[in-house]
C-alpha cells in the first residue's frame, strides 16, 4: 500500500455507489470525450448531407484525404483551417441571406431546383440556413478544449520548433563545407541579375522517420530560410546591378528601353514569386504522402473485413432502392422490371460501379501496395463526391438533400472512406492466410462460412482474384484444389471441436430433443415442399387474391354463316356490383340445391358483377340481296346456327373469350320473317371468368342444367336514305324484372394473384411441380445417397496436422518461399492419394 491515497479511496466509492443511470451518462460522456475527433466527422458529414453545397463539400474532402491519413492525429493547422473555414461560411451564408440580391425573390420557385447557381454553392435563402454549421462549430471548438486539456494543441508547435533548430544546425554545416546525405538540398536559381531564390527541398529516402502531420508545418520554416537567403542574394544583385549601370550611364538609353528592362525584371520576379509560392504548397503535400507512403514503421492491421461488409451494404441499398439513382422511376420495382426483362441503367450503372470498386480492392489489398490504395483513396474521394453531388443530382431532377436512399448511400460509402483510410494509416498485413471467417472453430463460424460458399459464384470468384494477385507456382486448378481442401478440412475441424464442448457419452441413446428439433424440422421441411405447390396455389388467391373484375363485356349472336344478328357491349355504369342484401337474397334462392351452395362458397359479393345490356343491337344488320333471298330456304333446310359470347374485359388486362356453342331453333316461318321469335335453351345467365382461360357457362347455378330463353325481332325502319334492319333480343327469365329489351349477365369473377407473385404463379400446379419439387428432391435426394463414397474423407477423428498443412502453404507463399510451397502442395496430394498415409496423419493424439 505503497500509493495508498484515502481521498482517491473515497472518491471511487462515491462514483460505484452512484445510480446505473449516472454511470451510463458518466461513460457516455467519456466515450464522447475519447473520440471527440470522430463527433466532429461525423457532424461535418451530416452538414454536408443536409446542405450538400460547394461551401460544405471542402471540409469532408480534407477529413478523408488529410485529417484521417495523419498520424499519429490530426495537426493543429487542420484543426484551425476547419474552425476557420466553418466561422467564414456562416458569415458567407449569413451576408446572402438579405433580400436585395436577385435570386432570393423567387426562392420559392429556385428551392426545389438542384442546378439553380446559389443551391450548388450553398447561397440560397432558406429557413435555419445556419443551424447545422453552428453545430459543427460547437463540435470543432469541444474537441479544441479536449486537446488543450491534454496538453496535445500546442504539440504541434513544440516539434515544429525542434525541427526548425535541427534544420539550422543542417544549414550551418552546409555552409561549412559539411553537407549531410539526408539534408542534401536542391536549388533553383532563376535571373541571377535579379534576384536569386533558391528552393529546399530533402531527398527522397527508403528510410525517412515518419513524424508526425507537422510536416505541413516545417515548410513555413524552410521557405522562410529560402526568402531570407533569397534577401541576401538580391541585395548582392542590386548592387552589382547598380555598379554595372554607373558605368553604362554615360551611355543613354532610351525610354523604350528602359520600361522594358523594367518589364523584364518585374516578369522575372513575378515567375520567381509565383515558382516559390507553387513550391510551398506543393512540397509539404508531396512529402505528406510520400511519409505516408514508406513509413519507417507502421502499425499494421487489417480492416479489409469492415470494408468489404460496407461495400456489401452499399451494394443492397443499390439493389434495393435503384429507382433513388434514375429518372422518373420513383415508383418503380425491381422484381418487377426483372420480370419484364427489362434493366433499368441506373441500376445497371450503380451496380457495376460498386462491383468494379470491390474488385479493385480486393487487388490493392492482395498486392498490398500502399500507394495504389492511395491513388484509389483519392480518385474515389473526388469521382463519389463529383458524381453524388453534381451529376446525380441533374439525372434524378431533384436534389441530394431530397434523395434519402442517395444520403444512406453516400453515409455508408464515408464509413468505407473512413476504413480505408485507417488502413492506408496503419499499412497493410505481411501475410493473408485463408478466409477471415475461418479464425476461430465455432457454430457461428461454421455457418456463415457455409452460408459464404452458398452465394452462387463468390467462392469461384474470389478464388480466381486470389491467383491472379497472389505471387504462387501453383496452377488455377492446383490453387482450386487447396482452397477447396482448406473448406473441407475447416467444416471438419468446427465439427470436431463441437463435439469436444458437447460430448455424446457411450451406448447412450440420442435425446428427444435432439430427435425431434432437428429430424423433426426436417421431417416438416420435406412435408412443405412436396405440397408446397398446391398450398402455394390455394393460399395465393384466397389470402392474398386480388378481385379481377370486368371493365367490358361484349355479346355477339351470329346465325349460321350470316353476318352477326346482335353485338352489344357494357362499360361502366352498366356493370353493376351486388350490395349485401342482393347478394343474400342471391344465395337464398339456392337454398336446397347442393351443387349451387358448393360453387358459391369459393365466391364473395365483391367477385359477382352484373352486367345490364341493351336489348337494341348497336350495329346494323347488313345482307347482300342475293343473301336476303336465299334466307328463308336456308332456314327452312335447319341449319345448324351457333350462339357466340360474351367476351370479358378484366381489370387485370386479361381479355378472355367464350365461345359455347347451342342449337338455336327459329319457331317462325318463311313469311313471317319479321315477325319476333323464340330461342330456347340458347343464353347462359352465369357466367365465369376464370384468370387464365377462357370464359365458361355455369351449369350448376341453371335450373335443370338448361340455359335462358331469349326473344328476337328485326326491326325495319324505311326513310329516305333506304331501309335499316337492326335485330333487337330480350330474355325471358330475368331475375330483376324490366320493361324494356334487355339481357342480364352474372359473371363470377375468379381471384388473380398480386403481381409480385405473378411469375410464380404462371407456372401452374404442374410448372411449379416440374421446375420446383423436383429440383429440390435431387439435391436432396444427392445429399442422402452417396455417403458411403466419402467416408473416407469425412470421418477423419483429428484433423489439424493437415490443417496445419494448408496454412503452411500459406504461409510460405506469402513469405516468398515457393520452392517449398510446390513442395508441401505434392505432399498435401500425396496424402489425400494414401489412405494409409491418411489414417496415420488423422490419429488422436
């Protein structure tokens, strides 16, 4: 109790006996204050996904390509340059927002407008313009207090000092005569008669020390040594300039001569000014990554997981709200247009987009260059912002702040930014052994492994990327087969180390629950698919049915081979809905009959429409003479006439023909012609439009199976422009009783199913058997039969010396030794080719 202190003592027994919700506040605000860097990311980030102007699309750009690349954090000067550039925006939004400048006179009408010039900038006149940046500058000046609490804002300056007295030292000692490798200096002399700047800059080395983000701020020292000794070289040049011209004064020059004399010093100063001024900013970028870029040392880890799982989640929100990324498709579906067969090209662009970028990062990180990842880093940056912020904008018609899929997308592609960049940091792993999946030997492991090398061609595809960017001796078909041992030995190796966590004792028999959870589920699991194709067309229309009903329905009467007697049709208000009472009245007059009771059951009073026709026909009957004469014979001789009708018009679109054929028997003679006549048994009442084939009468709901009696008279009207034949019909047995001529239709409409199930649906009870149970029942048929073939490579009691193997082979390619990767590749396929080698390897130790 050397350190003992009893008001320390006392004090973390009053925080312990605190309240829990204290404590969490307490750890809260201390996570808050730990990482108070990323509050202020992360506040930035959501300023610009707010605004997205020009004015807030800097500081995100710096995050990713300065502030998070710095190491060990970011300096002081990004810190001011952030609460500077936040201070001058307010302003600048604030300055605009008076109502004298044009364009805020009509911001009702520019709002909305996402290439109107003051909404690209950041300018427009808005409600709680400021809000956002006031947040951000709380945000910057907290993590500011938090760095001077711990004595790290100032760091900067005190290495910044140092330096500068290192450098003096170098500069000393180059005067000397004592000019050191590491310190050499380049130097640019430009119009010596004028004046001389010499600029400084260090070598590039293998072995420079990576220090801190300061190196922005060293070059403030060197160009002010440069300025100082380019003082002293153009005061020397003056001087020596004014001797040469006292002794060419006596020679006179003239004015021309001398302006332009004049012209040539103040361009020779300006491309000297402007050279060094260039050189300031350029070299302490150039060095910034060129630090970045060979380290001296690095703490290497490895975040390809995290962002290959961001790009995975960038990739649905792609695949799930494409219509956020195209035009005039924001009510669009992607099973939909799939179905059709039609790819939209945004989807089509975005998708290919984000693959390519996985693609090349998978590359990056198997080559483990650096610098390509920061060539990659900073054309990601610029592309992403430049396409999210300025195109995407102009081909959806409406702005980033109003796209709240694009903001999701455009969230998650900035953690990813934020990953790679961490990685660029610390540098990439020497050695990448196998998949991340297969670390540990778990059920979860196990399961997300298997469920990895389910999605159709990944496991073939990164396979593939792994041989062409991996340096091996090995063929694609040998790095195939090691890959594909490696899974098979890893499945092995998670089961046996289950099977020590839970261990079956000896001549005991299986659990219940064992029995029953997993044979039963399968049991239950086969079951399904062998009836899922009529449970599926069963519960698709009675649960999840939509009512098809009828928009037109049209009757046509034809008589043998004459033109048509009667065609009539009815739209709208003519196709009339039953209302409750109907409808049970409807079912009341049944009562009795078995057969009518069991079809109406599958029928409700939202699926009966009754169509009300006119009984005039709506065309004229025209007959050539020669016809007209013959048609009494013809008649007479009983021909054999054919009633056709009706055709259906659903709401669907699906437009269902019936034609059924009868006897019509004309009970009038030859000379009385147009005279009204009697056709028995010849119009079916009830009628059923089924969603995929034609219309049917139903007998069921008839009276002695007979169809309806219906009257017909031609009708004559002679005038002036000749004589006009109509035929008008009537039915007899109506069941809402009316004066006038006219037919009633009952159509029982039948259920269809959504169109998101549609193109299940299409297949039919048959298809669905065919392309769906059978499939399935080969594949589980292959996983029941077979076993015996591969015992030998299953039942393998120990296997981690050929676990052990594989990450060998693994190992030595990645430290360059392929000799001996070719050599422990033919043992590893000599023991899959001796089962007695193999039984030797497999012992329990």
């Amino acid at each position: 109790r050397m350190f003992h202190d009893d008001e320390l003592e006392e004090s973390e027994k009053f925080y312990v006996g605190q309240p829990r919700v204290l404590l969490l506040i307490y750890a809260l605000y201390n996570t808050l204050v730990a990482r108070s860097e990323m509050v202020c990311y992360f506040v930035i980030i959501l300023n610009h996904m707010v605004s997205a102007s020009m004015i807030t699309l800097v500081l995100p750009i710096l995050i990713f390509l300065w502030a998070m690349l710095s190491v060990p954090r970011p300096s002081k000067r990004f810190w001011m340059t952030a609460i500077v550039y936040t201070e001058v925006a307010i302003v600048i939004k604030y300055f605009f927002q008076f109502g004298f400048f044009p364009w805020n006179k009509y911001v009702d009408y520019t709002k909305d407008k996402p290439y109107h010039p003051p909404n690209i900038i950041g300018i427009e006149k808005k409600e709680g313009y400021v809000h956002y940046d006031l947040v951000q500058l709380l945000a910057l000046f907290f993590h500011r207090s938090i760095l001077k609490c711990h004595g790290l804002w100032d760091e900067d300056e005190k290495g910044d000092t140092s330096s500068n007295k290192e450098d003096t030292d170098d500069e000393l000692s180059l005067t000397g005569g004592r000019r050191d490798s590491s310190a050499s200096l380049k130097s640019v002399n430009l119009a010596a008669s004028v004046e001389s700047i010499h600029v400084h800059f260090p070598e590039q080395q293998t072995a420079i020390r990576r220090k801190s983000s300061s190196s922005l701020s060293q070059l403030s020292h060197r160009s002010s040594f440069s300025s100082h000794r380019s003082k002293r070289g153009s005061t020397s040049t003056r001087n020596s300039s004014q001797k040469g011209s006292s002794v060419l004064s006596i020679k006179q020059k003239s004015r021309k001569e001398l302006l332009m004399e004049k012209f040539r010093e103040q361009m020779i100063k300006a491309k000297a000014f402007t050279i060094k001024k260039t050189l300031q900013v350029y070299v302490p970028i150039r060095q910034f990554f060129y630090n970045l870029i060979h380290p001296d040392y690095s703490a290497v880890t490895d975040v390809y997981v995290l962002m290959f799982l961001a790009d995975t989640v960038d990739f649905i929100i792609i695949v799930f709200g494409f219509w956020a990324f195209g035009k005039h498709s924001a009510a669009a579906d992607i099973t939909s247009s799939l179905s059709e067969d039609q790819v939209p090209e945004a989807f089509l662009v975005m998708v290919l987009i984000q693959f390519g970028t996985m693609v090349v990062d998978r590359a990056l990180y198997l080559k483990k260059t650096v610098m390509g990842k920061v060539i990659f880093q900073v054309i990601l940056v610029f592309g992403i912002h430049f396409w999210m912020f300025f195109i995407l904008p102009g081909v959806t018609e409406r702005k980033f702040s109003q796209n709240t899929v694009a903001q999701l997308w455009y969230f998650v592609k900035c953690v990813y930014f934020g990953l790679s960049a961490y990685q660029i940091r610390c540098g990439y792993p020497t050695r990448v052994l196998g998949n991340f999946l297969t670390k540990s030997y778990n059920y979860v492991n196990l399961f997300l492994f298997q469920g990895f090398r389910l999605v159709p061609f990944l496991t073939e595809l990164r396979a593939v990327m792994d041989w062409v960017w991996t340096d091996t001796t090995l063929s694609l078909s040998s790095w195939i087969c090691v890959e594909d041992i490696y899974a098979h030995i890893f499945i092995l190796k998670c089961w046996r180390e289950s099977e020590k966590r839970y261990p079956q004792p000896r001549g005991q028999k299986k659990k219940k629950v064992v029995k029953y959870g997993m044979g039963g589920m399968i049991i239950v699991l086969l079951i399904c698919i062998v009836w899922f194709p009529l449970l599926f067309m069963s519960l698709i229309k009675s649960v999840a049915g939509i009512t098809n009903k009828p928009l037109d329905v049209s009757i046509t009467i034809t008589l043998g081979g004459y033109q048509p007697i009667f065609t009539m049709s009815a739209q709208q208000s003519q196709l009339k809905d039953l209302n409750q009472t109907g409808f049970n009245a409807f079912l009341g007059s049944y009562r009795g009959n078995t057969a009518a009771l069991q079809f109406l059951e599958g029928y409700g009073k939202e699926d009966i429409t009754l169509a009300d026709l006119e009984g005039n026909s709506n065309s004229l009957w025209t007959i050539s003479p020669p016809t007209a004469a013959s048609r009494p014979q013809g008649m007479a001789q009983g021909v054999a006439q054919k009633l056709i009708l009706p055709q259906l018009c659903s709401a669907a679109g699906v437009k269902a023909a019936g034609r059924h054929g009868g006897t019509i028997s004309l009970l009038v003679t030859c000379s009385c012609w147009a005279e009204a006549g009697t056709l028995e048994t010849v119009y079916p009442y009830y009628i059923k439009a089924p969603s995929d084939s034609l219309a049917k009468p139903i007998k069921q709901l008839l009276t002695d199976c007979r169809w309806e009696n219906i009257t017909v008279s031609l009708v004559k009207n002679v005038s002036d422009e000749g004589v006009r034949e109509w035929w008008v019909l009537n039915q007899l047995g109506k069941r809402y009783k009316t004066s006038e001529e006219s037919l009633e239709l009952f159509i029982f409409s039948d259920k269809v199913s959504p169109p998101s199930l549609g193109f299940l649906a299409g297949y039919g009870i048959m298809g669905l058997y065919a392309s769906v149970v059978l499939v399935i029942g080969k594949f589980v048929r292959e996983f029941f039969s077979g076993i015996s073939h591969s015992i030998m490579f299953e039942e393998l009691p120990n296997v981690d010396r050929i676990l052990k193997l594989c990450t060998d082979i693994f190992l030595v390619r990645e430290t360059g030794e392929l000799e001996l990767e070719e050599d422990l590749y033919a043992k590893l396929i000599f023991l899959y080719r001796s089962p007695e080698t193999m039984i030797k390897w497999t012992r329990e130790k």
